[in-house]
C-alpha cells in the first residue's frame, strides 16, 4: 500500500460539479492499494498517517504534533495511479495496483481505521472509481509518501564464512583483486516488516 500525504489549509472532492466532501486545516491523504496487500497493511498504514508529524507545538518546535494533535480534519481519496510504472516505457503500467474490487475493499478497510481511530466526523472521503475533482490549498508546502510491505525480515550471519577472493563473481577482475586494486560495492534492498513504521 502507498499513500502520500499533503499537509493542507483546506481541501475537497467534487464529482460532476456536486461537492462530496471538503475539510479546513488537516491532511489530504491520497491512498493506493496494491494486488499484493493484505488487511495488516491498511491497517498498519492507517496508524501511521494519524502518527506522522508534520505541525509545530506551541513553542514553536518544527514536526511536533500530528493531525489529531492539532485538531485538524482528514480527506482521504482513493488514487491507484500512485502505483504506476514507467521502466519500460512512457505509458504508465497500472500492473501492480489491485483489481477494483479488492481495492475497494481495503480502501474501505483503511478508510474505517483512520476513523476508528480517531474521530468519524473529522474523516472525510472521495468517491471511490469516480472522476474527482481534487482541490487543495497545501500548507508549505508539505508532502509525505509512504510505503507499507507486511514483510518479514530475516538475517542470517555465516559466523565462519569460506574465503572469497572474488566477490563479484567477476572473471576479468581477478588480475586486480590478487594486485589489491580494485575496488566495488555490494548492494543489498531489505523489505521491512510494517510493524517498524508504527
């Protein structure tokens, strides 16, 4: 699941020129649901925007209280496009977003997190597989993007590792690995349990 969150003065959803939805000062919450993702992710998901810092106190410290803190009020919107891909192209590829009705299902699912966990009246909605009309007045402006993968994570440590004079696995180096001049980086990406975002 992926969102990003836009810290605003005011915004709001109309759809075929009817006013759905409209807040004052809060967070604008864009919200994708991926084909892989699973109830935990959007609820995972739905804690963290609630958390997420991004007003001062009143003394004037930077990123010190989060939307219920202030009082503020919460739109979310349903935006799959935010899981487009274009590596292959300049068309986007929507592959990785769910199916609509797996979508809607943990959108809603998400949606009645954020409300249940803080108020119902100050969470607002879109309409979800509308054509929206977004309108916003970003307070910064500010914007946060999120990721959640209910992954877990393992490590295993070889505490008595065989020797390895090549690494890369590179044949042409091997002359300046024995000579000690070459040099490179291994890279390694780790998926992290949602668990850590909380």
């Amino acid at each position: 699941m992926k969102t990003v969150i836009q810290r605003v003065k005011s915004a709001s959803v109309t759809v075929d020129g009817q006013l759905i939805s409209s807040i004052a000062k809060g967070v604008l919450i864009f919200a994708a649901i991926g084909k892989d993702d699973t109830p935990k992710e959007a609820e995972s998901m739905a804690s963290k925007v609630l958390k997420v810092k991004l007003w001062e106190d009143d003394q004037g410290g930077k990123w010190k209280k989060n939307v219920q803190e202030i009082n503020g009020e919460v739109l979310c919107v349903s935006q799959f496009t935010l899981l487009a891909s274009t590596k292959k192209g300049n068309k986007p590829d929507f592959h990785k977003s769910a199916s609509a009705a797996k979508g809607k299902e943990l959108y809603d699912h998400f949606l009645a997190r954020v409300r249940s966990q803080y108020r119902e009246d100050r969470v607002k909605d879109g309409v979800f597989q509308a054509m929206m009309d977004v309108a916003l007045v970003n307070d910064g402006p500010v914007g946060v993007d999120y990721r959640c993968i209910d992954e877990a994570v393992t490590i295993e440590i070889e505490t008595n590792p065989a020797e390895m004079k090549n690494p890369t696995d590179f044949a042409a180096f091997t002359d300046e690995l024995e000579e000690g001049a070459f040099k490179g980086h291994v890279h390694k990406t780790f998926d992290l349990p949602a668990s850590l975002m909380e």
